[in-house]
C-alpha cells in the first residue's frame, strides 16, 4: 500500500480538504461566478475597484496555497515570485506593449523562471530550513528591486505603467478592467484546480502526509516538489500582472516579507488546502487591511492579527473548515 492508498486518519488529508457535495458544489460555484461578473453593474467605482484587488491577491493566495496547504512546503518568500511578475509586467507594458496578452504571459515567465532558479536548492530542504530559506530569497529580491533603479525605479518603484489594453483599447474604466481581472482570475483559479485534483497533485498530498513513505515505493519527491514550486511561481507572476494592471504602480513593498506573510494569513485564515478557503481568506485580508483599514487609524493590522488568533483558536482549519460546508455522516 502506496501513501496515495493509505486510509486518511483524523486530521490528515481527509480533514484539511471538507468539500461541498458535488452537484451542489458545482451550483456554488456557478452562482458564485454570476454574482461576481455582475457586480460592477450594482457597485460604485471604489467598491469595484476593492473588488479588483481582492481578485488579485485572491489568486496570488490560490499559488501559495498550492505549496502550504496541498504539498505541505510553508513560504514565507512567496511575494518574491508575486513581485517579479509585476514588475516584469509593468517593464513591458512601458517599453514593448501594454496589449493583452502580453504582459500576462510575460509575468507568468518571469514568475516561473524565478522559481526554478530559486526552487533546485530550496525544495531539497524542509521544515523550518524551507520557512527561512524562502524568507532569504524574499529579502534577496526585495533588496535586488531597491537598488536596480534603472529597471525597477529603486525605492521610489516602477511608475507610469500604462492601462493594459484589450483589442487596442485600454482599460481604464473600472469595471472594464475588473472584468479583465476576473476572466484571468477564473483561468488562473482552474488551472491551480485542475493541477491539485490530478495525479500530480495526488502525489504532492502524498508526499505532504508522509515524505519518507512516498521516496520509499519509489517517488522522486524532490522533483514533483521542484515542479509544484515552479508552477506556484509561475501563478504567483500571473497575479503580478494583474496587480500592476490594477494600480499601474509596482513597488519594492510588493515583493516584501510583509505582502508574503499576508498572504499566507490568508491561506490560513481560509483554510490551507482548500483553494477557494484561500480566496475567503484573501477577500478578509484586502477588506480589512485597504478597506477597514483607514477608517480603524491605520490599525487594520493589528485586527487582522486578532483574527488570526481567533481563527487558530476557533477555526483550527479555518473558514473551508467550518461543519457548515460538510455533509452529514460524510468522512
């Protein structure tokens, strides 16, 4: 019996990933994609605009959610691979073209190729090393960003980035560019899906409850670890793009330790292991951190952090954890 076969045992895989049934899930999520798409008709400009940026840390939190919650690899250097796919974006859309799709391809490279130069050494260790390496190689790029001013624009960022452009018309209405945020949200969210549902992604839950036992029947795990890494920073890229699609600014911030550690609040938050747990989770840190967080003078951190410790202590799975959400007798 393979890791793969093993029955799950409470609190293992089985626990971390409670799913809706599936017709009715299926139901959810369409609803759920109906309301989205109408929401710019019924929203102000602001609003819609709050709701871009949910979309796009939403996604950057599906990537992240990839490596914490389905292959068990904590990040805390993930904004890295988020940052370089801005910021590789924002540099096209200035000097080549700001055309769709363009930029989006040009961050998803970037992202994925920053992970596979970092991933090789990283993925072979685990545990705390894994935690502090990939803060290192945050900080490394982060520091990179402040000082390669020719490229980056240093501390002061990469500004004036144009509005992307669909058709040769640009975006600059804000619900326009919401619906372009949201159609590369849907694809990006499917691709993390169909990548966590399949074989491959069987193999990463493996090797999250039980390494050893999946090198020994035979598993290259270091390999499917390097590839998951590489397809998390190439997803991470993408939801660069859309962010400096969003506000046409990209700045060392957003590549920094504190943008990689709201993320991975709001897998946890969330739920790690569930992907739209994660999107919960992202929708909570944007709301109360952009939203809440001038009209709380500037504390919007600060009760972001006593949710953490609510959810810990009440939601030990989080939200995607919720008996709400289960089937009754379902295991």
């Amino acid at each position: 019996m393979t890791a793969l076969d093993a029955p799950a045992v409470p609190g293992g895989a089985a626990a971390m990933s409670p799913r809706v049934p599936r017709g009715r899930g299926g139901l959810v999520a369409a609803a759920v994609l109906v309301v989205l798409a109408a929401a710019p008709l019924f929203l102000a400009p602001f609003a819609t605009t709050t709701l871009t940026r949910i979309l796009v840390f939403a996604l950057f939190a599906v990537s992240l959610d990839l490596l914490v919650g389905v292959t068990g690899l904590p990040s805390l250097g993930h904004a890295a691979y988020f940052g370089a796919g801005a910021y590789a974006a924002g540099w096209v859309s200035i000097n080549v073209t700001a055309q769709a799709p363009v930029p989006l391809l040009v961050g998803a490279a970037v992202g994925a190729v920053a992970a596979a130069l970092t991933g090789w050494i990283t993925v072979r260790t685990g545990g705390v090393f894994f935690l502090m390496l990939t803060l290192a190689i945050g900080e490394m790029v982060q520091q990179v960003a402040n000082t390669w001013e020719g490229v980056t624009g240093g501390a002061n960022g990469l500004t004036g980035v144009p509005s992307v452009r669909v058709a040769g018309a640009p975006l600059a209405n804000p619900g326009f560019l919401y619906w372009y945020v949201l159609a590369v949200f849907v694809l990006g969210f499917v691709l993390v899906w169909l990548v966590a549902r399949s074989p491959f992604g069987a193999a990463l839950r493996g090797i999250r409850d039980n390494e050893p036992r999946m090198r020994a029947v035979g598993y290259p795990t270091a390999l499917y670890k390097y590839g998951v890494f590489v397809v998390a920073g190439a997803v991470a890229g993408l939801a660069g793009s859309l962010l400096v699609a969003q506000q046409r600014l990209v700045t060392p911030a957003d590549l920094g330790f504190l943008t990689a550690s709201f993320a991975l609040l709001a897998v946890i938050i969330g739920g790690a292991g569930s992907l739209w747990g994660a999107c919960i989770g992202a929708a909570l840190v944007i709301l109360v951190r952009d939203a809440l967080g001038p009209s709380l003078d500037g504390h919007g951190t600060l009760v972001l952090g006593a949710v953490f410790v609510l959810v810990v202590y009440l939601l030990p799975r989080g939200a995607a954890g919720m008996q709400l959400w289960r089937r009754r007798g379902s295991s």
